[in-house]
C-alpha cells in the first residue's frame, strides 16, 4: 500500500510540474507574442530556464542539458533592446533553442561530444550553423546531451549516456531509451524545455530520437546545412538538422540553416536552383500532396509487426490528403549496404576526428583519435565503465581514404542506397516520396547490455546521403512512433508539405507526463 501511495504521488508531483505556461507553444504563437508586446525575449528564455530547473535537474531528472548558457538572458535583453528599437532579425527573434553538445558554439560553454577527454579545450573556429542561427536572432539556451561521440565509439552502448553528461531520459517514460545520438535534443524539444533544438545525425541520430519522443525531425541532404564546426563522425554521412514539435518550426529552423559554409565543400557544390525556403512549403501542403505518389516500404528494418496498424492508418491518412499510393511491400536489396557502410564510417571517423582536433590550437591534450582511445583507458573507471571503445579502435587501424577497401565501400554504398536504390524506385514507380515507418517504439535502458534497438529504417537516406522528415505518426502502448517521409537529393520542400499535410491530419504529437514507466 506504502509503495502504491508514494507512486501516485509521485505521479501527482510529476503532474504538476509539467504544467507550463509555454507548453507545446509554436515559434510562431512565441513571434506573435513578441511582437504585440504581451511577451519579451527575457521573459521567454528565464521560463525556460525555469523549467529546466524544475523538470531536468529536479522532478522527473530527464539530464537532457549538459549545460546551461551563462549569457543566455544576457542575449534575450540586447535581442529585446534591439526589437524595442524596430530592428526584428525574423521570426526567430528571441526565440530560444538548444544545441547539441557536439556543436562549437565559440562562447562561454564547452564543446565535448561528452567525453571527458575534451572537457577544457576551446576549437578555434565556431560552428557555422550557430553563426547562422545567432543572426537570426536565436536564444541559445544551453547544450544538450547526446550518446558520447555521437554513438561512435562501443559497439554495446548506451543511447543518452555519455561520461560527461550522464543518461538522458526519455520523458513518455523515464525508464525508457531517448534513442541517439541526438537524445538530448529530442527529450528537452519533447518536455518543453525549449521551443526547438538543434541536433546531427550520420544515421538516424535525428530521425530515430524524434520519432521515440514524438516529434519532427529533419535529416537534410548532405550539403544543405553546412558541417564546419561540428564535431565528426562520417563526411559522407554527417549532418545538422532541426528537432522541433510541429513541422512548420522545424521548417523555419531549417530556412536559417540551410545556407552555404564556406568552410564545407558540400555546400558550395550544391545546385543554384535548390529550395531553401521550406516555411513557405509548409504552407502550400495541400497543394503540393495533391496527386503526389508516395512509394510505401514495409521492411527490411526489424521492426514489430504488431506495428504495421501504425503504418496503414498513416496511408489512409494520405489517401484522404489526395495523394497517390504504391505499396512496395519489403524491399530485402536494402540490407546489402551494412558491412560496407560500417567500413566507411571507420575509415571516415579517424581521419574527420584528427582534422577536428587540429583545430583545438596547439595547448589541447588531444591531437588525434589514438589520444582519446589513450585518455579513454587512462580514465577507464569514469570513460569505459558501461561499455568499451571497440569502434574508436577498429577506426584508428584503418589507413588513408586513398586505400582501396575505403573506396570499395563507398562505392557499394551508393550503389546499393543511391543508385539503384532510392533513385531507381522512385524512376520506375514515377514516385515523389517514399514512406516508412521511422523506428520501433523505445526500449528499455539497460546499462549492463546496452540498447535494445527496436528497427529502424535511416539507413536508406542516411547512407544515400538524402533528406528524410520524421513526423509522429502514433504510439505503441504509450510510446510515440513516427513515420519518415524519404526523397532524392535537395526535396526537403515537397517532404516537409507531404509531413505538414499529414501532421495535420493525424494530429497524433501529445504531450508527455513522465511515467516512471509503461505498464
């Protein structure tokens, strides 16, 4: 009976805090605010700041931020100045948002990917993406917590934990995964710890947290957001990507980020003719939806079966938006591109890792991969004592991206994901789009085995290197599942309206409550 009492008020407790005056609130419901005077920047970011207090360090625990902005009212009262004065940057003037702690933001916070082997070095040059954002007028309120290295460095670790940070939580159920590596960015935007957030993904790091913690996310093309400053995993692969409630918010975010960096070679190779207006997308979805085929793939990614009630309420949904169906049904070829892309992803990680660590300056205690896998042993206690850094050594035996096996890989990879992959289905079935469930519901945190992922379907753009928009699509006995909208290079505009269209009409994003746990 003790034990029954002290959970119901727990959950009552839970209940109460969760109550926010800002809750589920919209970018532009915040501007609107702004702009009739009724809200300033100043009154916005220490709301939030509050509700990180109450919500992540105390209350349910979520350890979705690492760390707090010092400046972060500071900015809000000159953003505020400057809109009393008639100068409005945009729609994201005042608005607040946090940034994955893999992204330089060149100020008073770190930048550690959460490992304690970066703690107190300072990269030279700031991320490129943030400088984006500060123009517009973004509140930068914190860093987030992320699986450490982005997911890169044991092969059992554990999404949300790193050695810095410690475990992120996931807010529809605190004993359950955030997924990664994005998982702070996902649990804060999720419990309203700020409007939208900022995360990267190499493959399904964006997608496969928003989708376990009911949200948007957006996976661009490489080279539509520019990569300098972030800390990397795969230059094939890597890339920034707003995390947002509703999809117009993501796409607003991404209006601001996707602009070319004269630091990152992908961006200024991108065609002249490519949408970057993806606000103005968003609004025209019913035009855009009408008539479009959307290409649905039923598998290979090792999902449940019991989810397929999820994926088929998504395609009435879309039948009844005017689109045009083609049920693929499981497309096994998919699976052929596992061994290589791994073998990608090693020989890139060691060789963007050490171009990074170059750019610390000549006082950083690391210099290359080899000296975090030393300083990893060397602090083995704090570093390793969950799972080990199987990957961090089978990347520094690799040689040059000159070596054959690299170039093999690479080569298999876009030929399985891209060529005759996404682009010949969408040739031959005349498609827009293609559909799939995102990932399985989130699994349970289990420190000693490490995740038990539950299938997912990134693979196919994150290897192509193609955008996918992820959007809540229903839940599995409480836990959010989305579903992703995947398109050839440079598309974004028509996913996010197909998204918008169907986020409409399956109005399935709810708030989470904090349970302990799924019954």
């Amino acid at each position: 009976m003790q034990t029954r009492l002290l959970l119901l008020f727990c959950l009552m407790l839970v209940s109460v805090r969760a109550e926010f005056a800002f809750a589920e609130a919209t970018i532009e419901d915040l501007h609107a605010q702004m702009k009739s005077g009724r809200l300033t920047a100043v009154q916005l970011t220490q709301a939030y700041l509050d509700r990180i207090a109450e919500v992540d360090k105390a209350g349910p625990r979520l350890n979705a931020v690492i760390e707090i902005n010092p400046d972060a009212l500071t900015i809000a009262a000159q953003l505020d100045a400057e809109r009393s004065a008639g100068f409005v940057r945009g729609p994201l003037h005042g608005i607040p948002i946090l940034i994955k702690d893999n992204i330089v933001t060149s100020d008073k916070m770190q930048t550690t990917a959460g490992s304690l082997a970066l703690v107190g070095t300072r990269p030279v040059n700031g991320a490129w993406v943030v400088g984006r954002l500060r123009q517009a007028g973004v509140v930068i309120l914190g860093k987030t917590n992320l699986s450490e290295w982005a997911n890169f460095r044991g092969e059992r670790s554990i999404s949300g934990w790193s050695a810095r940070g410690g475990q992120t939580r996931n807010p529809y159920a605190l004993d359950r995964s955030p997924s990664g590596s994005s998982s702070g960015s996902a649990a804060a935007v999720a419990a309203n710890l700020c409007v939208a957030a900022v995360g990267t993904e190499t493959d399904g790091s964006i997608v496969s947290p928003a989708s376990v913690c009911g949200l948007v996310g957006v996976k661009p093309t490489i080279g539509l957001v520019g990569r300098s400053g972030i800390i990397p995993i795969s230059a094939s692969q890597d890339t920034a990507g707003p995390m947002a409630r509703t999809v117009q918010d993501a796409a607003l975010l991404l209006d601001i980020m996707a602009q070319k960096d004269p630091g990152d070679q992908a961006t200024l190779s991108r065609p002249h003719t490519v949408d970057t207006v993806f606000s103005v997308a968003v609004k025209m979805r019913k035009r855009l939806i009408k008539g479009a085929r959307l290409g649905v793939i039923r598998g290979p990614f090792g999902m449940d079966a019991r989810l397929n009630p999820i994926l088929d309420g998504a395609i009435d949904k879309l039948k009844a938006a005017g689109a045009e169906i083609v049920d693929l049904g499981d497309l096994p070829q998919f699976n052929a591109a596992g061994e290589a892309e791994m073998e990608v992803l090693l020989y890139e990680f060691k060789d963007g890792l050490n171009k990074y660590f170059a750019t610390l300056g000549p006082d950083s205690p690391i210099k290359t991969l080899a000296d975090v896998i030393a300083f990893n042993r060397a602090h083995a206690d704090k570093e390793l004592a969950h799972f080990g850094q199987e990957l961090m050594e089978k990347a520094q035996a690799k040689g040059p991206l000159t070596e054959q096996a690299y170039l093999d890989a690479r080569a298999t990879c876009l030929r399985v994901m891209r060529t005759e992959g996404i682009d010949a289905l969408l040739a031959q079935h005349k498609l827009d789009a293609l559909v799939t469930l995102t990932n399985g519901p989130a699994w349970l945190i289990d420190p000693v085995n490490g995740d038990a992922y539950t299938g997912g379907s990134s693979s196919l753009a994150a290897v192509a290197g193609y955008p996918s928009v992820t959007v809540p699509a229903g839940d599995w006995r409480g836990l959010p599942v989305g579903i992703s909208f995947t398109g050839a290079a440079w598309t974004e505009a028509k996913l996010l309206a197909y998204a918008a269209e169907f986020e409409a009409a399956a109005k399935a994003r709810r708030e989470p409550q904090f349970l302990p746990t799924i019954r």
